[in-house]
C-alpha cells in the first residue's frame, strides 16, 4: 500500500459501522444513538435511499451534529454513506474496477477521515453458491482488495462484508452448510484482503468469545442469540495497534424497530467508556443445543 501525504492523524476517534437496513426507516433509532454513542466516523449500508432523498431525510439533523456527510446511494436497494466529525477528504464512490450485476450498484464510499482512509462497504450478498451473484460478489472482492492494495497505508475496511470469517461467526456451522456466506471462495478472499495487511480488530481482541452482529428477525433469532458476525471493521498494519476498544453495540438491535444489524464500534487511541466488549449488553440466554433450521437467506 502507499503511504499517506501530508494528512493529519487526528487522536482519539471512535468509528462505527451499522447496516441500518434501510436509513428512512431507521431514523427515530438512528439519531439517538448517535446522541448516545458519539461516533466520530460512522459507516451505513443498506441505505435505500438516493442521495438526494438522504439529504433531505437527514442532512439538517447530521448538520446540527458537526457530520460531513460522502454519499453513494440509490433508491429502495443497497446504498452506502460516510458521516465524519474529523474531515472528510478526497471521497471515492464505488470500487474501481468491480462488475456490477448488470450496472454498477452503490455498495463503497471512501475518503479519508483524521488522517486515515475508512471505506463503507455492502458486499454482495452472493444469494447462492455458484449463482451468478455469488461469482459477482468474488470478482467485487476480488477488486476491493486490489483497491485496498493501491490505497493508502492508514486505513479502515467497515461494513457489511455477508462473510462469516470462520465457524466461530455462525451460530451452528453445521446449518450453514450450502449457504453463503461461509464458503472457501469466499473466506478465502476475504483472507486476501487480510492478506495486505488488515486486522479484524474484534475478533483480534476477543478471540475466543461468542460475537455477533446479524440475527434474522424470524424464528426468534436475536432473543435466542442465534446470529452471524458478519459486520466487520479491518485494519491496516498501521492503525490497528491505536485499538483501545472493539465491540458490538447489541443494544441497538433491541428494542422497537431495529435493524437487523447491530453497529460494531472501535475506539482508536483511547476508550470513552473502557475496554467493553465484545457484546454490549450480552445476551441473556444464548441459544441452546438443540438444532436450528436456518430461515430463508435475506
């Protein structure tokens, strides 16, 4: 990767990345939150919103909260945005090079935020294995990490990337078999972007703790913590050591009209509220023994 020039480094930052599952919707929970958890840099997917219809919807209230905002959206489906207090330089839309499924679809937003470049990402779902989708969501992967291997040194992957990085990320490996998500070809370029440099800081910090940040919202799946990690923050060589913090907010998938997505927060250089984690709250119960049958694949 390339070295950064003549950008500040700001300290203390604490970023997050939330599939909100649709922004229109999920504003009386979005807001809050934001008063709540004091993001400097936040990273949205799932959007659906054009970006002339964000602005609308959200750019007074972002405004009255010091957030610059960098948009690649469009209208009912997929759609990605960056909120940033610290500077918002040089933003890039989509991922140069990458196919589209026919046309080019609004799934990356990037610039550079305190001094480090933050990408917000939707990776394709792939529906399927051996789908056409699902070779779709290869060949995007596939020029993400060479993107990222263009790009500069200080960096930050956010977003829904719909892998589960290993067996530990699913509830029960074995009902994920034949589905997405959790296949070779797919773990397997997600390690090559890992591969460049990039750290998974939540599962670095707690390697060996139950973690999720996906549960359907059927069959009961979040009272019985019945869920995948597939919201992930990497990063680079060079920011990962400034971790102080890294966990999933699954407070913000409680409650009235949730996402089914909780945001993932990490803290670079110092931890507001401390080295919490890696579920914040835990669950209660977690799901048992007993076997799932997995719901139909959003």
């Amino acid at each position: 990767m390339r070295a950064l020039v003549a950008v500040t480094t700001v300290a203390g930052v604490r970023v997050a990345t939330w599939n909100v599952n649709s922004v229109k919707q999920r504003v009386p929970r979005l807001l809050p939150w934001l008063d709540q958890r004091k993001p400097d840099v936040v990273c949205l997917q799932e959007t659906k919103l054009a970006d002339d219809a964000f602005r609308a919807l959200l750019g007074v209230a972002l405004n009255e909260r010091g957030y610059e905002v960098a948009l690649f959206g469009e209208a009912q489906w997929n759609g990605v945005a960056l909120l940033s207090r610290v500077g918002l330089e040089d933003v890039e839309v989509g991922i140069a090079g990458a196919p589209g499924f026919p046309h080019v679809e609004a799934r990356a937003v990037a610039a550079t935020c305190g001094g480090v470049r933050v990408h917000s990402l939707y990776v394709p779902n792939g529906r399927e294995p051996e789908s056409d989708h699902y070779k779709y969501k290869l060949e995007w992967l596939a020029a993400l990490r060479d993107v990222l291997d263009a790009g500069p040194d200080d960096a930050l992957v956010c977003g829904d990337i719909n892998i589960a990085p290993a067996d530990a990320d699913v509830f029960d490996p074995e009902s994920f078999i034949g589905h997405t998500h959790v296949t070779e070809p797919e773990r397997a370029a997600l390690r090559a972007i890992e591969a460049l440099g990039f750290h998974d800081v939540v599962r670095e910090r707690w390697p060996n703790e139950r973690i999720f940040s996906y549960w359907d919202y059927r069959a009961g799946m979040f009272h019985r913590d019945l869920g995948m990690r597939i919201d992930l923050v990497l990063a680079s060589d060079s920011v990962a050591p400034r971790v102080q913090a890294a966990w999933v907010d699954r407070h913000a998938r409680k409650g009235t009209g949730p996402s089914d997505h909780a945001p993932v927060v990490v803290d670079l250089d110092e931890a507001p509220d401390g080295d919490i984690g890696p579920v914040v709250p835990p669950p209660s119960s977690p799901g048992g023994k007993k076997k799932v049958k997995l719901p139909q694949s959003k």
